[in-house]
C-alpha cells in the first residue's frame, strides 16, 4: 500500500509539474497586448523554468538539490505559478493548485524518512 501511495504521489507530482509549465505559458501569453511580447514571455517563461527544473529538481541532474532546498525551490516555482494564476483572474485553480502542490511536496518529504 505504501509503495502504491508513493508511486501515485509522484504522478501526481509530474502532472503538477506540467500543469506548473503550462500555468506560466498561459499567464505568459496574457501578460501584455503586444504579440511579440506574448510569445516571448508565453514560450520563454516556462521554458526558464523547465529549464532551471531540469537542473536543480531532475531526478538524474548533476546539480540536484538536496531535500530541504529542493523542496524550498520546488514550492517557490509551485507557489509562483498559483499566484500568477490568481492574478489572470482563476482564484478556484490557484487555490487548488497550491494546495495539492503543497499536499504532494509534504508527502514526497514523509517517503523520504
């Protein structure tokens, strides 16, 4: 059973991951009037932040962080992308989404004890 909470906690968390990188793509995209700042923002954004994923969160990075930091990262990326979807005018998503993102980062710490 513990195993089946573990492996369905990280889906979860992928899915999280990508709803992260989709969230900063939209609010990117919404961000200004002009179009080429749409799509430089819209596709630059969660392209940083994939970026910066793959380096310090990765499973397989080099420069993985360890728990206690990656964990401050991870929710500041999580936390950043609920507060821009609050601000496009989704509070219901923004609130769920920081809350399940906050679910899933405090039980992914409780498998590694």
């Amino acid at each position: 059973m513990l195993q089946f909470l573990k492996v369905l906690n990280q889906v979860i968390y992928f899915l999280l991951e990508l709803s992260m990188l989709a969230s900063f793509g939209y609010t990117g995209f919404q961000s200004t009037q002009h179009p080429f700042g749409r799509y430089l923002v819209g596709i630059g954004l969660p392209l940083l932040a994939a970026t910066f994923w793959g380096i310090f969160a990765a499973p397989r990075s080099n420069y993985r962080l360890e728990p206690p930091y990656r964990t401050v990262f991870a929710l500041t990326l999580f936390g950043s992308s609920a507060i821009l979807l609050y601000r496009t005018g989704h509070t219901g998503l923004a609130i769920a989404f920081a809350v399940l993102a906050l679910v899933s980062e405090l039980t992914a710490m409780a498998f590694l004890k």
